[in-house]
C-alpha cells in the first residue's frame, strides 16, 4: 500500500469512529445513516480533513427532506456548519423549476448526482452572492460535491432557532429588516430567494438571518415574480401571527418599483 492510501485509509477510518459515534448519539441504525455518509461523501470528508477545512464532525443540527446539517470543528477549534445533500434517497422532484432557466447552471447528463451537484453549487454561489450584498446569510466557506461548509450560526451550546420559534422583541423592526432584504436581493442582487418563510429564517444575537439559499433564481428565471410573490405571501402570512398587518400587492410594487436608499 502506499503513502498516500495508507493516509486515505487513516481518514476512511476516523470518520468511520466519528460516523458510529453520530449514530450512537442520535440513536439510528447504521442503514438509515448511510444515506447521509455514503461512501463518496465520506471520502469528501476525508478531502475535507486533510485541507483542514474540518478536524472532526460534533453532531447533527437539523434532519430534512433533501439534506441534513452537522456542526463540525475546524482545526483551530472554530464551529462550522455542514450541510450534506443526500445523494441515495433524495427526491427532488421540483428541482427542475429552479435550475432550468438559470443560464449559471446546465446540466448534461442530469444524472440524479449531477443534479445534486450542481443543487449544492447553487446554493454556494446563492450564499456568496448574497454575502456581497450585505444580506445576513451564513459565510459559505467551501463546496465540495454535495457538501457545503458554511458559517455555524449558534452558540456553543446550541444552534439558532427558526425564526418561527422566536418572537422578537421589536417585531416590526424585524419584518422591515427582512422586507428590506428582499428589496436590496431583488433590486441589487438580481435574484429573488424563491423559498423564504420563517422556517428558512435563523434568529441569532437578535437578529435575522436568511438560510437555504439554494433555490434562489435570477430575475431572468421565466418563474421568478412568481417566486417573490410566493415569498412575499409566506412572509405577510407569518407576520400576522406577530399581529402585523401588510398588503402583499404593495409589498411587490415597493420591492420591485421603489428604489433602494444607498
């Protein structure tokens, strides 16, 4: 064997110890596991350990349909979050509505990995873009297939609740700063979130944070007025329950009309 399979093979196997502690930790059968950790996701773990992009995973955050994100410590003891698309059971039967027709993304083969691929490309670039604009977003650090590193939005102790969960002390304050977020992506960023609602939301040190960027579209997206006005509707829908009243309609004229202040 040589020197640098014996490095690989000594990868393979602290991710294999850190993989059964997760699983012990969250009490799940090593089948169910493995639809997040396939083998080519752990050798991308590998990839990430030895670029020291990670030293090990701590434990997971969230479980969803389509993707599952870990905590995870860099070598100098920072917190980092990974999100892992999973590439064995993942339906993303809805993709295509978000990929097709963004001229940043083709696709050749459209292999169910290809698509995942460029799904997790997209939301690194999404993350990057909407950095530049000041948006409060989690800091994409690294994509590698379908892993994403990006900022860990959380204390040492836990991670930051959805919005959902939270009711802010100045509400109203809140829904400008995240309508005003809207108007700077649509009017500035040329894109519109195309799944915002308080379940894609961080609240963190008093303050929203946009999440799950992935499905965002540029405003030459045939969809994309659809898409903001279904992100507008979630939002005046959910800022009911904080007994704030809004005109959805006027919403959209403002986000797509009326100018940014500088």
């Amino acid at each position: 064997m040589s020197s640098d399979e014996l490095i690989n093979d000594k990868w393979i196997k602290k991710l294999d110890r850190q993989t059964q502690h997760l699983i012990d930790r969250i009490g799940t059968d090593r089948k169910t596991f493995a639809e997040v950790f396939d083998h080519s996701t752990l050798d991308r773990l590998g990839k990430l350990i030895s670029d020291k992009v990670i030293d090990y995973v701590d434990f997971p955050v969230s479980t969803g349909k389509e993707a599952n994100i870990f905590r995870a410590v860099t070598p100098q003891g920072r917190y980092v979050a990974l999100k892992i698309y999973r590439t064995s059971n993942l339906t993303f039967k809805h993709i295509s509505q978000y990929i097709d027709g963004d001229t940043r993304f083709h696709i050749q083969s459209k292999t169910r990995r290809d698509i995942i691929h460029e799904w997790t490309k997209k939301e690194y670039k999404n993350l990057k873009r909407l950095k530049a604009l000041k948006i409060r977003v989690p800091r994409p650090i690294k994509r590698l297939g379908n892993v994403l590193v990006m900022q860990y939005i959380g204390n040492a102790n836990t991670a930051a609740p959805l919005l959902r969960h939270v009711v802010p002390p100045h509400p109203q304050q809140v829904a400008a700063e995240i309508l005003q977020f809207m108007k700077i992506m649509y009017q500035k960023g040329n894109m519109v979130h195309a799944d915002l609602s308080p379940y894609n939301i961080l609240w963190y040190r008093q303050k929203p944070y946009l999440i799950d960027v992935g499905q965002g579209v540029l405003l030459e997206h045939p969809n994309s007025h659809d898409f903001l006005r279904r992100d507008i509707y979630n939002m005046v829908t959910f800022f009911k329950t904080w007994h704030l009243s809004y005109n959805a309609d006027k919403l959209y004229h403002e986000i797509t009309s009326t100018r940014v202040k500088p």
